[in-house]
C-alpha cells in the first residue's frame, strides 16, 4: 500500500512539474501577445522530450493554459524548474530561445523575461548567451 501511495505521490509531483514547466513556456509565448501553434507544438515536443507521457500532453497544456492565465508572476512556475538538474535546465532555456525565436525576432518583452529566467532559473550569463546564440543562428 505504501509502495502505491509513494508512486502516486511521484507522479503528482512530476505532472507539477509539467505544467508549471508548460505554463513559463506559455507564457514566453505569449509575451509577444501572439501564442502560435508552431509555439505550442514546440511545448509539446520539449514535455515529450523531457520525460512527460505523450497521452497526457494535451491535457498538461490545457491545465498549464489555465495557470498561466491566472498566474500573475513568473516564481510560481521557476521555483520548481530551478531545483531541477542542469540538463533539464538547460532544455527548457533552449525550448524558451526557440519559442522567442520562432518568429525569427525577438522583441524587448521576450529579451526581459530572458534576463530575469537567468537569475530564477540559476543559468550563469554566458550559458544564456550561448545558448541564445546557437538557437539564433540555427533558426
């Protein structure tokens, strides 16, 4: 019984993670005030691609939506994100890049989110930077 409880218990814990990892992605997409479906399939790739279970996308991103809209500052969904190792890290400020960059500009809101994540998500300046360029020049 207890073995069922942990389990069960982890895999709340991991859907918070997916949906508060969705819902900042969300949000990076909107900023620019146009949530496209090249920005959500993105979103969805990257959740797939981190671990989340393809027959719950849909209903991760439709809760994450919900979040997102009635979230009024970025912490609650960082304060997760930033316990999380490197690698995962290091993904998602990819997935951010590319989401900014899918209109191929970035504008000023885009650019500010991106400097404030780099402090809340414990990114040092020149991994951001890299990683903005590389996604830039391959976009």
């Amino acid at each position: 019984m207890f073995n069922f409880l942990k389990k069960k218990e982890l895999k709340k814990n991991k859907n918070d993670l997916w949906i508060k990892t969705a819902s900042l992605l969300i949000h990076a997409a909107k900023i620019d005030q146009n949530f496209t479906e090249k920005e959500k399939d993105i979103i969805k790739k990257t959740l797939i691609e981190l671990g989340a279970e393809q027959v719950e996308i849909n209903n991760i991103i439709i809760k994450a939506e919900a979040k997102e809209e009635e979230s009024h500052q970025i912490l609650e969904f960082t304060r997760e994100i930033k316990n999380t190792n490197e690698k995962f890290k290091i993904k998602i400020v990819e997935t951010l890049w590319r989401i900014i960059y899918s209109d191929k500009t970035s504008d000023i809101y885009e650019s500010n989110l991106m400097r404030r994540l780099t402090g809340l998500l414990y990114i040092d300046n020149k991994t951001m930077g890299d990683i903005k360029a590389r996604i830039k020049k391959n976009n």
